[in-house]
C-alpha cells in the first residue's frame, strides 16, 4: 500500500508512544507510576459536570454552529478582554475539539509548501508534525540558559520565507515563563517582519509565580497573534476535548472553513460544560495550590539524589531534568526509570535534547513520593546514586 507524502513523513508522538508502553506493561499487572502523562490527575469539577448533565437531559446533543455556540464564543471573548488583555470580540473566536485541533487549523490555514516556521525549543513535537503536515519546513531556535526565549536567534532565523513563529508559555515540557521583556521582544519581530505569532497558552492558569503575559495584548498586535487555549489543563478537561482559537476576522474565517469540512463542531453539551467552566466560582485555585505544593516535593526530592539538575520552573506541572552526569542519553535513562517501575519521557520527544527527560508531577503526593523512592533504588541498581 502506498501512502501519502504526507504520511510518510510524519513521525509517531513521542509523549503517546511512552504511553502506549506503559498502558500495555499495566495491563500485564506491571506497577508503573506514571510521571510521563501531559494531564491533571484531578477530577472535573461538579459545577462542569453538573451544567454537561443539564444541556444533555434537555437533548442539547446535535449539531451547534462550526464556530461554537455564541454564549461561550462570548464567554471567551470577554475572558480574553479581562483577562489576557485581547482587543477581541465573539466574532473573533472559533471553538474547536480541543486546543490541538485549534493548533492545527492555524497552521493549516497559514502555512503552504515551503513556508518557514520558527519554533523555540524544547518544544511539543506536535507544533513540529503539523507543520510537517502542512508543507512547512521548520526552523528550531535552541533556547538559551535556563530554557529562556533566545530572542537573538529568533531574529536571525526570520527569512523572506517565514510565515510564522510559536511560543508557548507556560512553556511543555521545561515549565518556563516567557517575561513581558521576551514576549515583548517577540512581538516586534513580528510586526518588523508582518509574521504571524501562534500562541499556545492552555497553561496559562498553572503559574506558581508572576503574572501570564499573551503576546496578543501588545500594541499593533491585533492583526499578528493568534491565541490558542482550552479547557484541557486548567479545568481537568482533557477527555472533553474543548479548545479555543482567537485571532483576527480573516484567520477565523479561515479556521472555520477547516472546521467546517472536517470536525463540523465541537460537542455541544462540552460547550454548555464550557460556559460553566470559565465563572469565577470554578475552584481553579485549589488545584493550582496542590500542583505547587507536589512541586516543592519533588524537585528537593530530586535534587538529594544529586543526579538530576534543573531550575525551578514557574509554571505548568513538569520539569525538564539535565541527566547527562549519569553517562545515559535520556531515552536510555528513561528505559531504566521504566524497569524500576516509573515512567518518564525521554528529551528527544521535544526535540534536539537527549541529555534530559521530561518529567510530570501531575500525580497524587502519594505516588510522588513512592515514584522517588523508586528512582532512587534505580539509580543505586547502577552505582549512579
């Protein structure tokens, strides 16, 4: 059987692929822990619940609008105004089948063969296949010290061919924190260069420190970002599949033809669930607390072992360890974290960085600490503890 080009050329998700792994050793009755899964551990709060039961009872199980239904369109909007700073209005905003498909609308609608797309690395390989999907060819900028933006290199990697630049703060998988000065910086790359910046911000709420800062909120802007979020990290959504894009009038008419021939909608009781997601009274804060406090737990944790070595991010639920003392590329490393029984993603799932593995915190405390332990009995295994 002969496949498409594009096919071929895409590559298997690197974060999915640990999971197909461990899901298969588990159902063999292997213990694993889990530090490798991109998702809140939490429960969906009952308020989003409770407002998905309503709209199903009322049979409100059909078709909706290709962009989304108007009260969360507008919910969006007005999140995004009060919030994020964003001169946008409902009619600025598609809603999507998770924040993903939004992500892949954009670049389908924007990049054509040949097209250069710039993207700060480490990095999700996701924005990469896409792209790849598209026709594109992409650009990699190596981060500098502390996985800080390398603005510098941004700039010299602009092209009379380049058609777009990502950033995603929250950054997966490093956990990093672009400041206003780098975003900034960003920002007037793109309006020197009429480049379009695509902004993954899904986990903008899960910050331990500082402020969230969208690239859309610069002056001159408008017309440049285009902000992807959704429900999927911050709400303990991801099994609703329910994204966000917003960006000037021609994207979104352009996103919606995609979504038009290929998902038709989003789902519509997700949508109502939605609408109740974004009010003040959806308890964000609790988890974000948890998630802060499962993080001072294993980075000292992790840092006694004396292996490992990282900063401290300020944001999302994962960090990107240095391993290159133990004499192991990452994949390796994680085989070995694997048959002591935790698993973990190795640093060429994000790109050119065999030296680290990605590690997620977004489990129980219990489970953390029973996770460290056995790290440790499988670093003393190799004499490396």
């Amino acid at each position: 059987m002969t496949f498409s080009r594009r096919i071929t050329n895409l590559k298997e998700s690197g974060t999915l692929k640990v999971l197909d792994k461990v899901k298969e050793l588990q159902s063999r009755g292997v213990s694993i822990i889990q530090l490798d899964v991109g998702e809140p551990d939490f429960k969906t709060p009952d308020n989003i619940i409770r407002a998905a039961e309503v709209a199903l009872k009322a049979g409100f199980t059909h078709y909706t609008p290709s962009a989304g239904i108007p009260e969360l369109r507008e919910a969006i909007a007005n999140k995004l105004r009060s919030e994020n700073g964003l001169e946008v209005k409902k009619e600025n905003v598609v809603i999507t089948p998770g924040s993903k498909q939004a992500l892949f609308y954009a670049i389908m609608a924007l990049v054509d063969e040949g097209d250069e797309v710039i993207i700060p690395t480490p990095a999700w390989t996701s924005y990469v296949e896409m792209v790849t999907v598209a026709g594109g060819l992409v650009k990699p900028v190596p981060s500098g010290n502390g996985f800080r933006l390398n603005v510098e290199g941004i700039k010299e990697a602009v092209t009379k061919r380049t058609k777009l630049m990502l950033v995603n703060s929250p950054n997966n998988p490093t956990g990093y924190v672009a400041s206003r000065a780098e975003l900034k910086a960003v920002a007037d790359i793109a309006m020197e260069g009429r480049i379009h910046v695509l902004s993954d911000e899904i986990y903008e709420k899960l910050l331990y420190e500082g402020s969230h800062i969208s690239v859309g909120s610069f002056p001159g802007m408008d017309d440049y970002a285009i902000t992807v979020n959704g429900f999927s990290k911050a709400y303990a959504m991801t099994g609703w599949r329910l994204g966000y894009i917003a960006a000037s009038r021609p994207i979104i008419s352009a996103v919606n033809k995609l979504q038009q021939h290929s998902a038709s909608c989003p789902a519509s009781f997700a949508q109502k669930a939605g609408v109740e997601a974004l009010k003040p009274e959806t308890p964000v804060k609790p988890m974000v607390e948890e998630f802060k406090r499962r993080q001072d737990y294993i980075c000292d944790a992790l840092k006694k072992l004396r292996l490992f070595r990282f900063e401290k991010p300020a944001g999302a639920f994962y960090i990107f360890p240095d391993i290159s003392d133990s004499g192991m590329e990452g994949a390796r490393f994680c085989e070995v974290l694997l048959e002591g029984g935790v698993s973990t993603t190795p640093g060429d799932a994000f790109g050119d960085h065999q030296g680290n593995i990605r590690i997620s915190y977004a489990n129980s405390m219990e489970n953390l600490k029973e996770a460290v332990s056995r790290i440790a009995r499988a670093l003393d295994s190799l004499g490396r503890h």
